[in-house]
C-alpha cells in the first residue's frame, strides 16, 4: 500500500512544506510576542518569545501533525491581558497580529517571486533549481493564505476563539468558557470527518482562493506599473 496518497503534501515537496511552516510559525508567534511586549505585557519577553528563531516558537508534535494531515500548531505565546492599559482592545490587536502577518508574508512571498522574476535573477539557472524555487514561493504564498484562515476560526485553541472572548460581553464570554473542551472536539470533527468538513470549515478553507486571485490581480497592477 502506498500510504503517501494519504498525506496532504507529495513526498517531494515534504521539505519544503517543512521550511515553510519554520518562517511561518516563527513569524506568526513573534508577532504575537512583539505587540504584547510593545502593549506592557513583559511574559512573552522573559520566556524569550520575542524573537524569530525558530527553534523557540516550534511544537514538533504540532509540526509532525501539519506535514502528515495538514493541519497543526506551534507553541502559543502566553500572555497576561491584565498588563494591558486596555485589555480588551490591545488583546485584539495581540491575537490579530499572528493571522495577519501569515497573511501579509503571503502577499510580501508573492512580491518577491514576481520581482525576482522581473530582474531576471531566474536566468541561467537549471530547470531543476526554477522547480524548487517556484514550489518554494508557491508554498509561502498558499500555506500562509490557510494559516491565516485557520487561525481566524472562532474554536479553541486559535486565536479567533481569543478574539471571539474579548469582542463579546464579558458575562457571554465566561458561559462560553464552559463549553470550550465541546468547541475543541466540535472543531477536531469539523476536520477529520469530510462529510461534516465539507459543510462547514471546508468552505470557509476555500476562501483561500478568492484571496489567492485578488493577491495575483494586485501584483499584475503594481508590476504592469513598470511595464
């Protein structure tokens, strides 16, 4: 039995997919880090959060998770609203920040593919290297795409469901609260089982693509610009 037609990603494009989700894990939980510490939250900083190594943010059960049912995690950032002067609107802006910066390595991978290839940087490389590349930039821009739809979710533990606590009234966000190990399991359903996949985060992964197809038309105007 070939068990590789089981796995999210070819077998060859399994270290990419690996190099990919290091950048992106690593960013995605620095930026977390980073407005936290700027918002008075020292925690992330004396856990050494605030920094774009790798090896600190990565969950390698989470990352083994990714490469063979794709879908998993890094090590969340821990963080004590309590410091903020507005704990609500800066824990906003402290979940956001993590979706956003996939979203918006997404779009500057993107950039960077279409201005390598406008400088012609590609030119006397072998067919080989151009493949790796491609799939490389490919990668970033849609891993990133899903990261930052995935994260947006309102279940615990992504950070939609932390928004989600902080826009609602505290008295609704506490009833929520006992609800959270059925909202867990909810969401591992809504992954594994495709009939219910398919009703219900299923459409909301495929959102990636509109955003893919407006990501391309707006680097079509900015490089047709330099035409």
């Amino acid at each position: 039995m070939d068990f590789s037609s089981f796995l999210p990603f070819p077998l060859e494009e399994m270290p990419f997919v690996f190099v990919v989700l290091l950048i992106s894990f690593a960013i995605h939980e620095f930026s977390h880090a980073f407005f936290a510490d700027r918002f008075g939250d020292p925690t992330p900083r004396s856990m050494g959060r605030l920094t774009l190594n790798p090896r600190v943010h990565i969950d390698w059960l989470g990352m083994i998770f990714f490469l063979i049912i794709g879908i998993g995690w890094a090590k969340p950032v821990l963080v004590n609203r309590a410091k903020f002067k507005s704990p609500r609107v800066m824990g906003i802006i402290v979940s956001l920040a993590g979706p956003l910066s996939n979203l918006v390595l997404a779009f500057l991978s993107l950039i960077i593919y279409y201005s390598l290839l406008q400088l012609h940087v590609f030119d006397g490389f072998s067919e080989g290297g151009i493949k790796a590349i491609k799939l490389f930039f490919n990668l970033m821009v849609i891993q990133n795409i899903f990261l930052f739809i995935l994260n947006l979710i309102p279940f615990p533990p992504l950070d939609g469901y932390r928004i989600l606590e902080d826009v609602l009234p505290r008295s609704m966000a506490m009833k929520l609260k006992a609800y959270e190990q059925w909202l867990f399991f909810a969401i591992l359903l809504m992954v594994f089982i495709p009939p219910i996949r398919s009703v219900t985060i299923g459409p909301v992964f495929a959102l990636q693509w509109p955003i893919l197809g407006a990501f391309n038309q707006a680097a079509g105007l900015i490089f047709g610009a330099f035409k």
